[in-house]
C-alpha cells in the first residue's frame, strides 16, 4: 500500500460556498472533534466569481449550491433538515493545493439513497471541467 494513496472520508456540514470549485465546511472527524476547513473540490476548475468569467462563475456557484442542496444527506422528504447541508468528503492524506486548501471530492446522497460524486457532476451538468493536478 502507498501511503500517499491514502484518503480519508469525513461527515461534514457545508457553512459556505465561495465559488463553484470551493467551499468552506465544518467537518466532523469522530468523537465530538470539529474542524473548520476550506477545501478545493478535487480534479475540477470551474470559472471564477471575478473577472471576464464573472457571469459563468456565478451561474457554477449558484449550481453547486443546488447541487447541495438537492444531494445533501440531511434532505428529508423535500426539506432541508437543519440550516447547512450536510455532505461526505473524501480527502487525500495531507495533500494541498497550490493555495494550501484540502483537496476533496463532495458526496451526496439521491432520493433513492444513492451515492452521487458532486465533483463529477459538476463537470457533467457542464458547470466545471475535468483537471488532473493543480
């Protein structure tokens, strides 16, 4: 086993959106430990808030937000159970990006119970596109 192939899966609440690749999460490590993290979502660029893009950026963010919503694993027959969606997060062990944010893939939860890749699904709604390392 390679160690840098380790990830770790987290539980956590979605406090904010920053734009369509980024947020900001409290994540719930086990035994009533917390931690506020901002973390960049994993192999996927979306356009930026600011800028030429500034219309696109908007429009991926707002999705995501939808995307949270709509998947998260506290959304119980139509409503949205408590003030913050909840989500899983997969991490890799230790590994940053270029900013110094956690790199992690978002997992959501469909009506069926399904496990859904948020990251992925960005990038198939067309909101995002596929990148291999920042």
């Amino acid at each position: 086993m390679n160690p840098n192939d380790i990830r770790y899966k987290y539980r956590a609440k979605v406090l904010r959106v920053i734009d369509g690749d980024t947020i900001v999460v409290e994540i719930d490590h086990g035994f009533r430990v917390f931690s506020h993290q901002t973390l960049r979502l994993f192999n996927i660029n979306a356009p930026e808030v600011r800028g030429p893009e500034k219309e696109k950026g908007k429009a991926a963010t707002d999705h995501l937000v939808k995307l949270l919503i709509s998947y998260a694993a506290n959304y119980v027959n139509g409503k949205l159970k408590g003030d913050c969606s909840v989500v899983y997060i997969e991490t890799h062990k230790d590994r940053t990006g270029k900013y110094g944010r956690y790199l992690a893939e978002l997992w959501g939860v469909d009506k069926d119970g399904n496990v859904v890749n948020l990251n992925e699904q960005m990038i198939s709604d067309g909101y995002a596109v596929e990148i291999f390392s920042e």
